[in-house]
C-alpha cells in the first residue's frame, strides 16, 4: 500500500494537471489513430525513407516488422557519450535477431558541463536541454519509427530526449544507457587538491594531474551529479532495462542489456503496447522524485523534472517536491554526498536494492506502466549473465552500511531537498551533504553579479569572514542560468577556515552541490527586478533549511531601486540563444521558453472553436 503522503502529492498532482494531462493523451491519442507513420506515407516519402538502408531495405521496404528509431547523442568528446560509437551498428544486428528494423532517426547535441564548467559555454548548457529535445522531434517526425531507442546520459541530454520523445508518446520507447566509467583516484583526494589549488598551495600541473587521474576513461562519471541522478530516475520511471543504468561500458553484461532492450522495443511496437506517454504519468513523476530524494541526487532535477512533466501534460512544482522529500527518508550516500562513488554503491546493491527498499516501505507507486519490464519491481533485482543468458538475482542485503541503509535505518529521516521562501523569493537547498550545524546561516551579503569577482574577492581574502555569497544575475533570462560549481573550492575552503559560509543565487549551483549551504534557483530572478537586484552589500541575510527560510532581515526591499543588470552575453554562440533566454519561464517551471510557448498555444488553442 502507498504511504498516504506519497499518495496526497499524487493526488495534488493529478487534480492540478486535468486539463493538461487530458489535452496530452488526446493528442497521442490522435497521433496513434491518425498521425504519420510509413503505410500513410506516399510513395515518394516512403522511397526516400529508405533508398539507403542496405540490407535491412527489403524489410522495411515491405513493412515486415517494426522499425526502430535511433536517436543518438553520440560523440567522442563526451566520455559518457564515447561508448555510443558502436551502438547504432549492434542494435541493427539485434533488431533482425526478432525481425525488427533499425534506422538512425536522428543525432542531437551532448554538451559536456565538465568541459563548460566556468567558461563562457556554460552559458549554454541548461537551453541545451531545449535544443535537444526539438532535435528529438526533428529526427521523429519523419514518420518512418515504431518505436524510439534513445541513446543519451548526462545532464542535459536524458531530459531533452525524454521531452522531446514525449511529444511522440504514442509509440513505445527505452533509454539505453552505456554505464560508468572505471572508479579513478579517491574522491576525497580529488577534493583535496581543489582545495589546494584554490587557496594558491598547488599549481596548474598538479591539479590537472588529478583531475586526470579522476576523469580517465570512456563512461559516465562517477560522482552521483546530474547525469548519474538522470540513470536512477529513468530505473523508477520504468524506461531502462531493470539494472541497466550503472554496468560498465563495453562489457558483455553492458551488451546483453542493449540487446534486451532492442528485442523489447520490437516486442513493444508489434501490439503497440505501453506507448511513453502512458508510462509517464503522474505516479512515474511521482516515483522519479522519490528516487532522487532517497539517493541525495542533483539539484539540477528540481528544473528538469517539472519540465519534464509538463511535456507530459503533469504539472508540479517545488511544494510537490518539498512535501515527498518529507517523506522520503535518505538510504544512499554517494559522493559528494559520501566517499563511495556509483560503482561503490551499485556493488552494494545499488538501483536494485533502493527499489526494493522504497517498494517495501509503500514509498513508490508499484502499479506504473513500465516499459523496460513488466513491473517496477522488476528493477529491485540485479542483472548478471548467468553463462550467456541475461538474469536477474535477489539483490540481498545492502554490502556497505556506510553507503546504502534500509528505510528503517536511514542516513536522514528526510530526503534533504527543501523549499526556502522569503522576501528574497522562492529557492532550493540540498541539505543531504551539508552538516545540519550549517542548515541555518544568518550573515552579512557580499553582493557579486558573476563567479570570477567572487573568486578574485577570496583570493584578496575579502570573504574571510561569516558571509553570504549573493551571486545575482545568473538566471535563465539573463545568461542561461550557468553552473556555478566552480565556487566551490573556494567556499568549502572559508568554511574549512571556520567561518559560517552560504550561497545565494538565481543561478544554478551543480548536480554535484556539496557541503557548502547553497540557496540555488531563487526566483523571480535578478532580471527584471526580482527581490536579490535590490540586496546590497552589508545586508543580513537568513538561509535557513531548518525553518524553510531565505529573507533578508528587516528590509523593506521593495523601495530601493533594483541593481543594473550586466550586459546580455556575447560570444561562443550565446547570441543565438536570445530567442530562447528572451521568452523563458521561471526555474521552478522549468526555465523553458520552448515549453512556455507550447502551453500557451495550447491553452490558446483550445478556446478555438472550429467552424
């Protein structure tokens, strides 16, 4: 039975999005009834289709079996991406294992935040999400698919994907994933020389070495930020193989979960059976926050799952989210907010074993539609090859206590992702990293509008002291709402220092927030005169996690004049993105011009009334 908690949100969610939810399912609905797929197709269409699809062309030719469309975020530059090399070539083989088809439907663009991180192409990271999911409705829309294989990881890229997949939520779909990369040195080490480096005691060649030695090799990175909290999301939505998201790259149990999923796509679109849209629903949303909340993950998902929703008609909003993290108790620490990284915590017991524990307890909704099996009980258990056959085993107790509990015997009793509401708007906090001693931060402001002051003002030791960071002007508005993960040697060095440290932002901190107290996400935003234009320097400011609060003390801010903002940015293709930054809603909806707009031409769409 579902905790009657999980069960009010649930319910909250549903009544909240029945007009949107509706207007969704009816346009799947007509798309699967009437919408273009190849025996609609005209001959001319239908030849162009598949004038070069070599050996495969006869079948699809003759329609003899599904044809599954690859959309694929493939690139050598992305070490989670590098592996996808050779996918497209494999899941051809595997689809004529079951008389299927496969056709490249489309690639789409992975950017890498670690590359970005600080420089000017962050700047573009969050509006990727965007890009790539009008790549993904490029590459479906030519009708040629029976079902979507979608080949993507990281940040911005399994959001995107998902978004614009949904748009075509009447034909089935998997993600297929390629897994993490080897573990690299200690993370704690890595950590350490940040720090060092930082503070001027190490030089340029011996962080780069250590940075090297952590990020070494093709696969996702190991630190359970964004990319790692997208594969646990998509395991309790039901859109992976069960256990797929944390197998190495280029293993043979790496290759005989893609081969499944192939053979299940084709399975799938033969009885168009479990179409996306009707496994993302409500409970799906629903059951992807838990899962977030319960491992600690990213931030950055408090953007991308409401966005992700409302391409699926499903409204929710950071209440939503605030109400289950009180319910979710957190059973996972991954670094940051542990010393084990992914491949730690899928030796000991990984995605399996916090499926199975949440179930237990009634956390997750058991009764979703799910795509990968036939339950979402199916992904408590752990894949393995038993010879050359794919299995799955009882997952067993957790191995490692110091990083995967029982609900009955959690880390914290909550999942460490709050609402903070104020004078100074409405932000995010992830407490699951930080030390409850610093959930609540009361100090003067430092004012800043971009990362490199802020560093240039610790260098000088100007912020050797309790503080507030207020780094303003870093919304989706005004630049795309970059990362400011860059600051957080800096910040973890004066709190190491002994001084009381906070962030406050209407920016983005990282997926992999650490111990450093961070108010991310403020909204309104700076631009346009939201609450943090008006802070000045010597404000005091209150960042409590504890009570739910961000405000500054005392201030009747409405009567000063808001700050100038900086100019808008130019360079490294930021300049194409004004459409995009121009016409964006809020953080808390999504930061999405491209979903604002549907809506509204929705809504406006059906006042119509046809002649």
């Amino acid at each position: 039975m579902i905790d009657p908690r999980i069960a009010a949100v649930t319910d909250r969610i549903v009544e909240r999005s029945a007009s949107s939810r509706r207007r969704y399912l009816d346009l799947i609905a007509i798309e699967a009834d009437r919408g273009i797929r190849r025996p609609r197709l005209s001959c001319g269409n239908f030849a162009h289709g598949f004038a070069a699809s070599g050996e495969d062309k006869p079948a699809i030719r003759a329609i003899s079996g599904p044809n599954i469309g690859i959309v694929t975020a493939y690139n050598d530059m992305l070490s989670a991406h590098q592996p996808y090399n050779r996918y497209p070539e494999q899941i051809k083989i595997f689809a004529r294992e079951v008389g299927a088809t496969a056709q490249v439907a489309g690639g789409v663009p992975a950017m890498c935040d670690g590359v970005t991180q600080g420089q000017d192409g962050m700047d573009l990271s969050l509006f990727s999400r965007d890009t790539i999911a009008l790549g993904t409705a490029v590459a479906l829309s030519h009708g040629m698919f029976d079902a979507v294989a979608m080949l993507g990881i990281c940040d911005k890229i399994v959001p995107g994907l998902l978004i614009g997949a949904l748009r075509f939520g009447h034909l089935p779909a998997l993600l297929i994933p390629s897994g993490p990369m080897p573990t690299g040195i200690p993370n704690k080490e890595k950590q350490r020389v940040r720090q060092l480096f930082a503070e001027g005691k190490v030089g340029r060649e011996e962080l780069l070495a250590s940075e090297a030695a952590s990020y070494h090799a093709p696969g996702t990175c190991t630190f359970y930020g964004t990319a790692n909290s997208n594969q646990m999301m998509m395991e309790l939505m039901g859109l992976h193989i069960p256990g797929a998201a944390f197998i190495a790259p280029n293993t043979p149990l790496r290759t005989a979960l893609t081969r499944r999923a192939v053979h299940r796509l084709a399975d799938l679109a033969k009885g168009s059976q479990r179409p996306l849209g009707h496994c993302v629903d409500e409970r799906a949303i629903v059951n992807a926050a838990v899962g977030l909340l319960a491992t600690g993950g990213s931030t950055n998902h408090a953007i991308h799952l409401p966005a992700i929703a409302r391409a699926a008609g499903i409204i929710i909003d950071w209440e939503d989210l605030d109400a289950l993290s009180a319910a979710v108790p957190l059973i996972a620490r991954i670094y940051p907010n542990g010393s084990g990284d992914v491949n730690d915590f899928h030796r000991a017991g990984g995605i399996a074993y916090v499926t199975r524990e949440l179930l237990g307890a009634g956390l997750l909704h058991g009764d979703v539609m799910t795509a990968g099996g036939d339950t979402i009980a199916e992904h408590g258990a752990m894949p393995a090859l038993d010879g050359d056959a794919l299995a799955w085993h009882d997952v067993g107790d957790s191995s490692d206590d110091t990083m995967l509990r029982p609900v009955a015997a959690p880390f914290m009793p909550d999942g460490g992702m709050r609402l903070l509401q104020g004078n100074l708007g409405r932000a995010v906090i992830k407490t699951s990293a930080v030390d409850p001693s610093r959930w609540t931060i009361e100090a003067e402001a430092r004012v800043f509008h971009d990362q490199g002051s802020v560093l240039a003002a610790f260098q000088a030791g100007e912020l050797d002291r309790d503080v507030i960071v207020v780094v303003r002007f870093q919304g989706p508005r005004i630049n795309g709402m970059p990362e400011l993960h860059k600051l957080t040697p800096a910040l973890g060095v004066l709190q190491d220092r002994g001084f009381r440290v906070a962030l406050l932002t209407d920016g983005r901190m990282s997926g992999a927030s650490g111990k450093v107290p961070a108010a991310i996400h403020c909204s309104p935003e700076a631009l346009g005169g939201g609450p943090l234009a008006r802070v000045r320097d010597g404000d005091r400011i209150r960042l409590s996690a504890d009570e739910g609060v961000v405000e500054a003390v005392g201030l009747d801010l409405a009567s000063r004049t808001p700050a100038t903002a900086p100019p808008f940015p130019l360079g490294t293709g930021r300049e194409l993105f004004a459409l995009m930054r121009g016409a964006c809603d809020t953080a808390e909806r999504g930061a999405s011009a491209m979903l604002a707009a549907m809506e509204a031409e929705a809504e406006l769409g059906a006042k119509v009334v046809p002649v």
